[in-house]
C-alpha cells in the first residue's frame, strides 16, 4: 500500500480550467481519511499553492517553484535553494527576443519584463500578480528561479543559449510548452521528495507520484509508483517508458487513480 500521494499541479491535478475539480476533491479527501498522506509538487510559486491547499481543506506538505522550496503542514519553510546572485545576474543581463517575457520569483514577489494577463488567467491566488520592473537593476540575492513564458521555438533557442552559458550549474526543464524554468542545478522535484520522505519518516518506495511534464522527471523517477497522465509531455514519457498511464487532467485522472486505490 502506498502510504503517500504527491502530484503535481498544472496539467496533472488542475484541469484545463485551472482548478481542481470537486471530484478530485473528494478523492484526495478519502485518500487522507484512509491514514494515507498528499502532498503537492509544482513549479508554481508557494503563494499559489497555498491558496490551492485552503481550497482543499487540509494541511499538507507543498513542494513549490519545482523544488526550491518545501513547506511542511504548519507552513515552515524546510528546504530552501536559491539561483546563485551572479547566474540570476546574468540572465537578466541576456538580449532575448522582446516578444519572450522574463519572471523572477522572490519568496514574497513575482516580477517581470512587462505584463502578460495570460499569465493572470492561469493564477491560483488572484492577489499574487507580477510586477513589472527593470530585471537588470533589481537586487537578486533571494531569487528563487526564473521563468521564461513564449513560443517553444523560440524557448529552444534560450535553452541552447544557457546550456551552453552555464552548463551544469544550473536545472533547465520545461514544465509546459511555452515555460523554459532556470533553478540551481540541485533544485528539483525529486530532491524536494526526498526531503518530505525524510520528514514522514517514510521510503521513497512507500510513494506514488502523479506528473505530466519534464519538470516532474525526477520525482517520478524515484518513487515507488510513477503515474504519468495521458496528456503527458511525449519527452517525458519517452524518459519513462515503463510508467502507468491514467486518464488526462480533463478526466480527472488523479482522482481515477486514488479511487482505484482505496478500493
């Protein structure tokens, strides 16, 4: 029996309107008052999820920002990793095609080149909204990663651009299509993972993990049971050939999972 669930937001738990569905829910709730544990993983910044886990009703463990931060159920901060100041420095410093907007993360700001109310449609706490301001003169010791959001094409470029600027000092991964995401190279879901593990007291094999993207790679590589949705990124199931698909996010596959589960 698997003793924790952890899934990602975006394109996994979320569907396409950008919420959680009540039939999810109600599965979520069933898995915890079963004695199992749930816990989220996202790229999204912790503000977001917060407001995700009020929705839910219950106090859990948030993996936020693909890793850089894991709160624990009373909302202390039990890992932290920030991108180093030169690297984040760097990048802000870069010449980029001025239709790609640029997003930093703060542990209480988001900023950015210019507005996108893309971006607003998608947000999860209607009162975290980025702010623009001039990226290069703004201080970047508490960075947490940058977001570039735009056209994948052009979203390649810039990862060629940086692999080759920074190597393996820095994690590169798209978590969708049109978001390229730059953290410290050791930031990732997996690691963040493992720390809640440590946390519960529990394996890594005690854990079923739900993800749709190359950001997710990593959990989903170390739990004991990786569940990619059928809305996957072809890359991401290409890196995981052997793991169980369920249904997509519009069908509510997390939830289709659970229920099977607790069956």
């Amino acid at each position: 029996m698997y003793k924790i669930a952890i899934s990602d937001l975006d394109g996994t738990l979320l569907g396409p309107d950008h919420k959680i569905s009540e039939q999810t829910k109600e599965s979520i709730h069933r898995w915890i008052k079963s004695g199992r544990k749930f816990a989220i993983a996202t790229g999204r910044h912790y503000k977001e999820a917060k407001a995700l886990q009020q929705s839910l009703g219950e106090p859990i463990y948030l993996i936020t920002s693909n890793g850089a931060r894991v709160h624990n159920k009373a909302g202390d901060i039990i890992l932290k990793q920030n991108l180093p100041i030169k690297i984040a420095t760097e990048i802000c410093q870069l010449a980029l095609p001025e239709s790609v907007q640029i997003n930093l993360f703060t542990d209480q700001h988001w900023y950015a080149n210019f507005h996108l109310p893309e971006l607003d449609e998608m947000g999860l706490d209607k009162s975290f909204r980025c702010q623009v301001t001039d990226l290069i003169s703004l201080d970047k010791e508490n960075i947490i990663k940058i977001f570039f959001w735009g056209e994948h094409q052009l979203l390649q470029q810039i990862y060629r651009q940086l692999e080759q600027r920074f190597g393996n000092t820095i994690n590169l991964t798209f978590s969708l299509e049109k978001c390229l995401e730059v953290m410290d190279a050791n930031t990732n879901k997996g690691t963040a993972v493992k720390t809640v593990v440590k946390e519960k007291g529990l394996q890594l094999s005690d854990v079923i993990a739900f993800g749709d993207g190359m950001n997710d790679v990593e959990m989903l590589s170390l739990v004991g049971k990786p569940i990619l949705m059928k809305n996957s990124q072809k890359a991401l199931r290409e890196a995981l050939p052997a793991a169980e698909l369920t249904c997509s996010s519009r069908e509510h596959g997390v939830a289709s999972k659970l229920n099977l589960l607790l069956t």
